[in-house]
C-alpha cells in the first residue's frame, strides 16, 4: 500500500486535490495549471494523455487516448492470438469508463445513505420497542465510493459487440486494459500531488 493517499475530485473549475497524511487540506487547482503540471517531469505519454482527459476535460486527448488504447488491445490481441476486430468498441469502453465513471444508483453517487436504525436508550423498560433513528452511514452497495459500474449489456453495446460474446470472452480482457488505465491514472495524481505538494502543506 501506498502511504500516500490521494483523492481527486473533478470540480467545475479544475481538479482538488485532497493530500491526506502529510496533514494538507485539499487544494484546487484549475485545468489549465493541471496541463502544464503534466508536462514537467518524466510521465509517460500514455500518462499524460490519461492525466489530460480526465482532469483537463480536454476533449482532443480523450480521442488520443482512445487511439492509444485502440492499439494497445491491438498489439495484445495479436500477441495473444485473439481476433482483433473489436479493438476500437473496447478502446470507446475503456476511455469512457475511465473518464465518465458511473454513479452507485444506490447511494447516488454519495457514498453514504440514510439507514434506520433501532436505538436503545439506557433508562429504557425492558420490552418497550426501540426508537427508530436516521443514520448518514456508508453505502454497502459500492462500500462507500459512490461509484457504480454499467451493466453487462451496457458495456457491450458501448463495445459493439453481442452480449453473451463481450461476457464470456471480452469483458475480461477490457477490465484488464481498464486497470492499466487506472494505474496510469494514479500515476498522474502521484505526479500532481508532489508538483502541488508545497500548495497542500
Ligand atoms: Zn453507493
């Protein structure tokens, strides 16, 4: 595990970064700044690009990224033997998933729900019925990330490709490409997090 614990939230005027740990309080910092924070360094091309479409909202890098993507699948799909034919709806999915991560439709992206609870108060007579109270607790269905993820039939149709074919041959390989993306991703907020590190302190 990391030590470093980061969390980015997409806000209306950029990206904050909240720098957890080291006792920073979360810093926004415009898409722009997150740009060109992006170029200083050594982060890989492929990482920049995850970095720019998810944080910049920067429309010509999702298109790169989709095309980056689109080759990566490309090159494993041959690799590995595979047919190659649906490398460009995987890459779609991939890219919109990273980018657009659905809401919990449980919690609606909140992460928390309001659940009744029994209360028992100490002076209370044996057998009376407790009082029922509200609580603001963590949501079980997505344990608390406020993420949900698109059904199976969705996904297929994103990937234009048949259902029972994406489940039992395909939905592995693009979880796969997924996780390589959102590793790029933690990469970038490693990266932001120690360029805006003096901002947080
Ligand atoms: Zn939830």
């Amino acid at each position: 595990m990391n030590p470093i614990r980061l969390v980015a939230k997409l806000t209306a005027r950029g990206v904050a970064i909240d720098g957890g740990g080291g006792g920073g309080g979360p810093v926004l910092i415009s898409a722009t700044d997150v740009a060109a924070a992006l170029g200083m360094g050594r982060l890989k091309p492929e990482a920049i690009l995850v970095g720019r479409a998810k944080f910049c909202d920067d429309n010509t890098a999702q298109l790169q990224l989709a095309g980056w993507v689109q080759t990566e699948l490309h090159r494993r799909c041959q690799r590995a033997g595979w047919k190659t034919d649906y490398c460009e709806g995987l890459a779609q999915l991939c890219v919109f998933e990273l980018i657009w991560p659905y809401r919990c439709t449980h919690c609606y992206g909140r992460g928390s729900v309001w659940i009744q609870q029994p209360e028992y108060r100490e002076d209370q007579e044996s057998g009376t019925p407790p009082v029922m109270v509200d609580r603001w607790l963590s949501c079980g269905r997505c344990k608390g990330t406020g993420q949900g993820r698109m059904s199976v039939r969705e996904r297929a149709a994103v990937a234009q490709i048949t259902k029972s074919r994406f489940s039992e041959t395909w939905a592995k390989r693009a979880d796969d490409m997924l996780a390589e993306l959102h590793s790029l991703e933690d990469t970038c907020l490693r990266h932001l997090w120690r360029q805006f590190a003096s901002d947080a302190a």
